[in-house]
C-alpha cells in the first residue's frame, strides 16, 4: 500500500501559516485513493481546537476514499486538546482520552436535514458555555439561524453533503473568547461567483461579493448568499471577528472593517470561523422587541 507522510507545522492557528498547512493537506489529499496515510505532529505543540472542524473533514475525505488514516507523536497538550473535543475518537483506535466539553465545542457534522439538530447543538454547546455574550430568547433564536445558514451554505453553495464544526473556548486568554469553525470541501466561494457572474474575481472579491447583503449564486427560490446580517452586527458589537477562507481568498472582518489576505496555495472549498469575546457587559435584544431591555442590537 502507498504510504504518504504528511508533517504538521509546530503552530496551527487561524492565520495565513495555518490555513495555507490545511489548504495544502486538503490539496494533495483530493487525488488519494486506497492510500495509507500518515499525520505526524512530531513537530507540533499547538492546534487551534476550532481547526479540527478542517482536519476533521479532510481526513474524513480521505477514509470515504478507502484510504487509511494514522495520527502519530501527539504531544500531551495537543492530544488533550483534540481528545477533549472528540475529534480524536473518529480517527485513532483505542484513544484514551476524556472528552469533555467545559471548553470545547465538540467536534461534529451536519447536513441539510439536521436544521433541527444543529440548532439545538448550538445553544448548547456554543451558547451554553461559560460567561458567553447575553442576549433575549428572540435574538438568540435569530443568531443561531444565522449561524446554521453557515451550514446550508455550505451544502447549497459547495455541493457538498456535510459540514463540519468544531471549537474551543479559551477561559484564560486575555481577552477570554470563544471560536467556532465550519469547514467543508465543496466549490469554492471563487469558483462559485465567477462562475455566476461570468467574471474572474479573486478569492477575496469574490467574498466580500458574497458577504453583501442580498447576493447569491442561487437561482432556485432558497435562501442563499453569506450576508449573514445578524451575526455580522453581533460580531461587531461584541468586538469579535470573523474570518472567511475560500479559494485563494482569506477575508477577515473586525470592527466592521475587513483586512484581506491572499493565500499561495488555494483551500478546495471554505472555511468560516466566527469569535465572540466572553465578558461581554451588552445585552443583546432585536430592534424590534419590547424596550425593556437595556442596549439595543
């Protein structure tokens, strides 16, 4: 059987470095078939726990493909990390390892018909945790919708059939947050405009196209397009950020303005990761609901 090695560089965050390492796993790993092959991280001493949602799907791709998967040289912190979220059960036999979900947010998938599913996983394992951003029921039912069009996105847009999550809460950072990733391998954000629009717009101008409020490649009557308005409006007035990853293009937006980078080596689908800072002293309530709450969103 053909062995391929694959080494995972010492620092694995959700920056140009680190979406890059996935974007060339992801693309060397496409064109595998009846492979064994071989995840080392001998070298490494941390991995975003949210980017297990993208290593996840990755070498889930591999495995439909009837290639074999081997993790090897798992440091403590990193294997407590990815054992604690559960991604590591998927793909390591015999992993001993407490998975358990205080700072985490477990490692899942999700399709078309889950909607049901996926919203209750999100009020509990995102919003559910520790010193999370307060909001009314209303608002909160509307974010989590925004939050799972992430997710029919992913499934109408990329043509694909799953997409994948996962995420981390970091208690101790300064600021203390809380990320969440999606990730799937379907067309590209890129691929999918340009296509639509018949033009040759990079990644970025492709998604920032995307990201305006009321554009879609859809051409059936289903909702489409990444506008995301709500959950855009909560990341700024939380101070958070997010990142979009599609193609050679990586958009990340804070403070309502958005810094662009280009990668060398495409990501053969999207990646989007959303972070909300914990502490949040806002309420968050829908313009439209009673006035007894105290801040407006």
């Amino acid at each position: 059987m053909f062995i391929e090695i694959f080494f995972v560089p010492q620092k694995v965050v959700g920056d140009t470095f680190g979406y890059e390492f996935l974007s060339n796993l992801a693309g060397k790993s496409l064109g595998k078939f009846n492979a064994n092959i071989i995840i080392d991280f001998q070298e490494c001493t941390f991995f975003d726990g949210n980017l297990c949602a993208v290593l996840g799907n990755i070498l889930q791709s591999l495995k439909d493909r009837n290639n074999t998967i081997q993790i090897i040289n798992l440091s403590g912190k990193v294997r407590g990390a990815m054992g604690r979220n559960g991604f590591l059960t998927n793909f390591v036999s015999n992993i001993n390892v407490p998975v358990i979900y205080h700072n985490s947010i477990p490692y899942r998938k999700f399709k078309l018909e889950d909607e049901s599913h996926a919203k209750d996983f999100f009020k509990d394992q995102l919003f559910g945790k520790q010193d999370m951003p307060h909001m009314s029921p209303l608002a909160q039912k509307e974010i989590i919708r925004n939050i799972f069009e992430v997710c029919l996105n992913a499934v109408t847009h990329g043509g694909c059939e799953y997409v994948y999550c996962c995420g981390q809460v970091y208690l101790r950072k300064v600021p203390a947050k809380a990320l969440i990733t999606f990730a799937d391998l379907g067309n590209s954000i890129k691929a999918n405009v340009n296509n639509y629009l018949r033009k040759n717009l990079t990644g970025n101008e492709a998604i920032m196209w995307a990201l305006a409020d009321g554009n879609t490649t859809k051409t059936q009557d289903i909702p489409g397009g990444l506008g995301l308005k709500l959950l855009q409006n909560l990341i700024y007035l939380n101070k958070g950020k997010l990142q979009f990853v599609s193609g050679d293009g990586f958009v990340e937006i804070k403070d309502g303005n958005p810094t662009f980078f280009k990668l060398d080596i495409d990501f053969p689908g999207t990646i989007v990761t959303l972070e909300l800072l914990l502490n949040d002293p806002n309420f968050y309530y829908l313009g439209d609901e009673d006035k007894e709450w105290t801040n407006i969103f």
